[in-house]
C-alpha cells in the first residue's frame, strides 16, 4: 500500500473513498475490448468507472469525476489513444476520455489522504442518484 495510505489509516482517516484501479486491470480491460467483436471507448469508460463507483447499476446520475493522479491520468489518456487510433481513426483521439474520463483536479481529495497514489482513485466527493428500487427490480425481469 502507499505510504500515504498507510499514514491515514494509522491515524484512523477515513481511505474507504480511495479505490485501487491497477495498472494491470486496466491494461486487461483495454485488452478485453481491443479484442471484441464490437470495440467502443465507452465500453472501456464504463468498465473503468465499474471499478471505483460501487452500485453502479443503480446509478443513474453522478456529479462530479473520480480523481487520479496526474500519471495515472497521462497513462489513461495515452490508452485511449492508442485505442481510438486503431478503433476509432475519424475521432479526436482520446476525446471520449477527456469529456467523460476521470479528473486530476485534487482540490476535493482531503489533505490527509494528499498526495494521491498512482493507480487509485479518490470518490469521496461524488454525488449520486439513484434509480429507484422497484424499477431496478423491474429492469431485472
């Protein structure tokens, strides 16, 4: 764990809002939809928010982006570049990912938890709403 990590939990500081996103998963979701029949950025963006926004099925408003750190960012941009160039030529390369993606903007990562670890991400500052339960039920059927 990161030496950030380690320090807040040892002080009793709330990381429950710090989400681990490894380098390696994201290489396999990339991997994963570089192979599909159907490659599509948004496929890969929604997978990635999977990770660190949970009940994402019940969700259907968020407010606000994850943070990561600036080379966690760089490394995601650079993906989907690559992506898009092979998937997607006639697109701004990368476009899906800077509309959509996840932020560097620190100022809501609490001082205690500064700075943020590379391939985690800070959710602590999202708002969401939420379908509600008989239509979830009702979408299962």
């Amino acid at each position: 764990m990161h030496d950030v990590l380690e320090l807040a939990e040892r002080m009793g500081w709330d990381t429950s809002k710090v989400m681990p996103i490894p380098k390696e998963t994201i290489d396999e979701i990339f991997k994963r939809n570089d192979e599909s029949s159907d490659p599509h950025q948004a496929t890969v963006i929604v997978e990635l928010y999977k990770m660190v926004v949970h009940d994402w099925d019940r969700i259907t408003k968020i407010d606000g982006w994850p943070i990561v750190s600036k080379e966690t960012n760089e490394y995601l941009f650079r993906k989907f570049m690559d992506f898009d160039e092979k998937h997607h030529p006639t697109v701004l390369k990368s476009g899906l990912w800077m509309n959509n993606g996840f932020s560097t903007i620190a100022d809501s990562v609490p001082i205690e938890l500064s700075p943020l670890p590379d391939f985690h991400a800070y959710v602590g500052h999202l708002d969401y709403e939420y379908v509600e339960d008989d239509l979830v039920d009702d979408l299962k059927t």
